[in-house]
C-alpha cells in the first residue's frame, strides 16, 4: 500500500483527461460538441487531450460526415475502461488508507 500513488496513471493527471474518462465511463458514446459543453472546454483544448487519450489507447475518435456536416464523437475503449477503473481504484484506496 506504501506506493499506491505510483501505482495512478499518469494518463489522468490532467483534469480535462480525467473529465473526459469520466464522462465516457458514463455514456457510451459523447459527440464532440456535448463533450465540449459538458466539460466547458475550447475546441482545441478538447482536441489535443482526446489526440493524446486516443493515442494511448483510452479513447476512440470516430470521425465521420452526416450530410456535409463533420461529426466527431468518442467513446472508450476497453483498455481504456480497464485503465481508467485501476486509477479510480487506486485513489479509492489511498482515501480509506488509515493513518
């Protein structure tokens, strides 16, 4: 128990990264848009956590046209449920660590 926080992933370190996992753990799939507003965020801002959550492995971009209209939504993967729980249980742990 003695190194639990090194056992957090340094994924989540950042608030926008942890928001957006923790909005995906709960729906299966967010747009761009209602991410943004959820999480009061800038496109970009939005953009370069999603590039690197995707890059890990967390997150999937899906990209595509409805008409001529670009529509982005995201979804976690499995690994990054897998991931994201560990984390959360880690936390869980140095809360309810006596002393």
């Amino acid at each position: 128990m003695k190194h639990a926080i090194h056992q957090l992933n340094k994924a989540f370190d950042h608030r926008v990264r942890l928001g957006v996992m923790a909005v995906l753990m709960a729906n299966e799939e967010v747009s761009f848009g209602d991410l943004k507003e959820t999480l009061d965020l800038t496109d970009g801002n939005l953009a370069s956590h999603a590039a690197a959550l995707e890059k890990a492995g967390y997150i999937q971009v899906n990209k595509q046209f409805i008409g001529k209209k670009p529509n982005t939504t995201f979804t976690a993967t499995k690994e990054g449920r897998q991931a994201f729980q560990e984390h959360l249980d880690t936390l869980e742990k140095l809360l309810r660590r006596d002393g």
